[in-house]
C-alpha cells in the first residue's frame, strides 16, 4: 500500500545541510495501523509529509499502490491526494467556516454536486458523532470534537490512507481514548490503512498492528507491536517501552537484595501468551512447600494478546525453591534478580 | 477676528462632501491595487505557494519607494502623470490619484500582514486535500484573513482622512484644507475647531463601522 523505498530527505540551509529522513525502508500493508515512533526532531513529520508530497524526497521514492509519487503530474498529484486524508496535532480546521462546511470543504475543492456532498457530509458526521454540530464554528467546539471534524473532513473524499500527524498529542488521556476508538473504527468500517506518528507509546500499545521507532531520521527498530513491546532491542525503545510498561526493578526491591541478614530468592517472571490465563503461582506454593509473594510486576494486553511481568520472592527450605524453579521454567521465562542485574 | 459662521456652513457642507468623496474614491481604487498586490506578496515569497524570488523582490521594492516618499512630496512629483490620468492636475479629481498611489502599497502591505496571520497548518491542511493555489488564495487565504483584513481596509481609510488634508495643495479641497487654509493661516480658530471636530468624527464612524463589520465577520 504505502511503500518507503530508501527514502532520504535534507534540508539545504545556508550552507549546511540535515538529513531529515535518513534511508528510510518501510512498507505498510492495506487496512494496517502502523505507528511510528520518536523523540521530537527524530524526523517523524517530515516522513509522514513524505507520503502526500508535501514534502518531496531527496533520494529513493514513496509508492502507494506501485505508483511513485513524485512521478506524478500536478493534476495527477491533486487527484492522488484526495485519496490521502491527513489530521493534525492543531487540527488545522478553518476557523471562518462551521462544522458542516469544513467537512464539505475538501469535497468542495474538488468540485462534487452539492447534492453529493449533502448526502456525504450528513453520513460522516453521524460516523464521528457530530451530527447536532453541523452548525457549530470550530471555536465554539472542545479539542476532541474539533479532532473529530478533522477525521470527519480527512474521510469525506473516501480516502484510501489516512496519515495522522501526533493527532492525540494535543488532548487528555480520555478524550485521546476516544479519539484512538474512533481511529480503529475508521480502519475496521471502512478498510482504511493508517499510517499515525507519535511520540506517546500508549498510543502506540492502544491502536497500531505495527510499530516502527525512529531516532536521528533513521527507523532502528520494527515490527508487530507484541514483539517491539515484549522484546525491545534498541535501547531508544526499551526507554518508550518502559513509559507504558513497568519492568524496571525499583529501589524498594534492590534494597531488600542488599539485605545481609538473610538470603533472599527473588525472580522476574516474564508471562507471555496462553501462561497468563495459568494460575502458575497459585500451582507452586501448593504443589511445593514455598511461599510466594509478589513484589511488583504488571499484566496487561498487546493486540489482544495478555502479556506480563512479575516479580516475586520464593520462601522457603532451599531444596523446595529449586524444584519450584525447575517447575516454573517449564512453563514461564525466569530471570533470578540480582543486587546489580537489571 | 471673528466669522460669521451661518455664512460658513455651506463651505464645510462642501469641504466634508469632498472629503468623503476623495477617501471614498481613493479607498476602492486603492483596494484594487493594494489587495492583489498584498496577495501577490504573500504568494511569492520565500517558502510561499507560488515561491518567486525575483517577483518577490521586485514587489517588496516597489511597495517600500512608494511608501518612503512623503505623500506632500508624492503629490506634487506625480502632478503630470496625475494630468495624463484625469486630465487635470487640480481639483478633488486629481487629489484622488496621489491619494491612490500612497494608499495602495499601503494597503499591500497590511493585506501582507492579514494573509500571513492564517495558520501556515491550515494552509497545509488544503495542500494536502489536493487545492490549488488559486483555490487556496480565494477559499482558504483570504475568508480566513477578512475580519484581520476589514481591521486594515479601516485604518487604509482612517490614513486616507489624513493625507486628504494636504490635498488643498492641488485645490483638492476638503476639511484638511479648510482647517489649514481657514483656521491655521487666518487664525480663525473656530472654523479649525469644528472642521476638526468635524474630522474627528468621520475617524470616530469610520473605525466604529470597521469595528463591528469585523467582528461581525468573527462571530459569523
């Protein structure tokens, strides 16, 4: 669908140059939410502006549908970006114009009868749930209602991609829930693949199939969202990973390690797939004569997959914490926590 | 030395009629030089729709020489240009060109500031949906910008009030030139008074109604 075939992007200013966009390779399937994520500068929005032409690449070319965008002639490329919705950060609504005119605004520009646009406008603000703002100018409306009629405009030409530009970054945690909800929905009612950047791993976690981090214009790391977020290579990403998923051992615990006074037995438990549903901890102190206490640890879900991350202190006779070991690593991953491992 | 002024107000009926008439006249034709110009100077910018180096520099250096030159100055220096237009180079007619060539780059230059004032992401948002420029300009540019541009328009035509004084110089008439040539050489103090007065009123009316059309346009 979307192909980034070594795109290089730099910026020429007084003499010196900036890649932007450093040999970028990256495919995005038809009906994928892929997400990619950096730090502010990484390069992140001069990629997406790649997709529709609003920024022209250096080297190497963006294909949708094997087609070269650059190839293409001014005409041509209008035409193609209407099949290209985008939304914005600042939502970039027309502030001189009411909910309804600017979700007609881009069906408008392109000359549809305004029978057309009736019928299309009334049918996409009822998917967004804004059918009783038709009326409402864009001041007169929250941020994520606003965000709404951004996505309501992006989707009335029936757009193949819809590219968002850190569309929840300027919202609260809720109301960028709802946002994510309505942005599934987009995918799932009307098959349209979606290429979203973001700084925000939740976001990331939340709503994308697939997941490319990015740093210093270069894409370091991507995959599935279950294989970046249960096993981050880069650095850069465990450091993204780590914001929305707690596997860092903290000081409390380090503390109880240092204790001289007794030896203590503690073990990160790393849980994936089917083991979650297990009662595994609940086995091993019946089944052996150990006591189990959970120290600190999380269990959540990545694309519907149940994934996590305990520790736990084994008490009990030495020989019982041994085949409660040996039991545990037939079914789970068991990394012993030291005084100085991570 | 004192003035009949019953014998007076038929002058300042007249001088107010010329007034308005130069500002008025002068504000349209000014408008028509000065908008396309201030939409020229934001589309050819750098970095702009229709980026144009040269185009751009040329534009900026006209609009700046006609601005340098003090319009008393502009007035008489363009007196046979003024002939050549309206075929006389006295009268409220021939202030009015003057007028117009110091008031349009003016006018340029606030429609410049108006244009720039659009969210560059709106613009980018139109790009994006597949406009024109042409489309951009007149469906996204200027609506945008009207309630900052009809602010402007106002204070081009309060400026215009201004200039028109001078106009006496080319027997253009008008409150100015009563003001100046009655109650400033032959101190008769109180047709100054109320020639002023009288223009402090029409700038009162003219920035009232700028006022409320703008922020008519605001509040939809």
């Amino acid at each position: 669908m979307i192909h980034f075939d070594h795109v290089t992007k730099v910026y020429e200013s007084n003499g010196t140059s900036f890649k932007a966009v450093n040999d970028v390779e990256l495919k995005v399937e038809k009906g994928e939410i892929f997400g990619v994520i950096g730090f502010s500068g990484a390069g992140k929005s001069t990629l997406i502006r790649l997709v529709n032409l609003l920024e022209r690449p250096t080297s190497g070319s963006v294909l949708l549908n094997d087609r070269d965008m650059a190839s293409l002639k001014k005409s041509e490329l209008r035409e193609q970006r209407r099949k290209i919705g985008m939304i914005f950060q600042h939502f970039n609504l027309l502030e001189s114009k009411n909910v309804y005119h600017n979700v007609a605004f881009p069906l408008s520009l392109a000359g549809v009868p305004k029978k057309e646009i009736d019928s299309r406008v009334t049918e996409i603000l009822e998917f967004v749930g804004l059918s009783d703002k038709s009326t409402q100018y864009p001041d007169q409306l929250s941020g994520g209602q606003k965000q709404r009629v951004g996505i309501a405009r992006a989707l009335a030409t029936s757009p193949e991609i819809l590219l968002c530009d850190e569309a929840t970054s300027a919202l609260d945690p809720e109301t960028t829930k709802s946002i994510l909800d309505l942005l599934k929905r987009v995918r799932d009612e009307y098959n349209i693949t979606i290429l979203m950047i973001t700084h925000e791993m939740n976001v990331i976690r939340e709503v994308c199939d697939q997941v490319a981090v990015m740093e210093q214009g270069q894409l370091i790391e991507q995959g599935t969202i279950f294989d970046v977020f249960s096993n981050p290579k880069h650095q850069t990403t465990k450091n993204f990973v780590r914001t929305v998923m707690q596997d860092e051992i903290p000081e409390s615990i380090l503390r109880l390690l240092s204790d001289q006074e007794r030896s203590r037995h503690i073990y990160r438990i790393t849980f994936v797939n089917e083991t979650t549903g297990e009662p595994i901890l609940s086995r091993v102190s019946k089944g052996f004569d150990v006591e189990v206490n959970v120290l600190h640890g999380q269990i959540t879900e990545l694309q519907g997959v149940p994934f996590g991350n305990l520790i736990v202190e084994l008490q009990g006779e030495q020989s019982e914490i041994l085949k409660a070991i040996h039991y545990l690593q037939t079914s789970v991953q068991l990394k012993e926590v030291t005084a100085h491992a991570g | 030395m004192q003035v009949d002024l019953h014998t007076f107000w038929p002058k300042i009926l007249e001088a107010t009629n010329e007034t308005l008439l130069m500002v008025g006249i002068a504000l349209v034709f000014a408008s028509l030089i000065g908008l396309p110009l201030g939409v020229a100077l934001v589309v050819t910018r750098p970095n702009g729709l229709l980026q144009n180096g040269p185009l751009f520099k040329v534009l900026n250096a006209i609009v700046n020489f006609f601005r340098s030159i003090p319009f008393i100055i502009l007035l008489v220096a363009i007196l046979p240009i003024t002939r050549l237009i309206v075929g006389t180079s006295i009268g409220t007619a021939a202030a009015v060109v003057p007028l117009v060539l110091f008031s349009g780059p003016f006018i340029a230059r606030l429609v410049e500031s108006s244009l720039l004032e659009v969210e560059p992401g709106v613009v980018e948002a139109t790009e994006a949906m597949g406009a024109t420029s042409w489309q951009i300009v007149f469906r996204v540019l200027i609506p945008e910008a009207l309630s900052s541009l009809v602010l402007n328009i106002t204070i081009a035509a309060i400026g215009l009030v201004g200039a028109s004084a001078m106009a006496g110089f080319v027997g253009g008439g008008g409150l100015g030139d009563l003001a100046i040539a009655y109650g400033y050489q032959r101190f008769e103090t109180e047709v100054m008074i109320i020639t002023v007065l009288l223009l402090v009123v029409i700038v009162q009316v003219i920035q009232t109604v700028g006022n409320q059309l703008s922020r008519k346009i605001r509040r939809h």
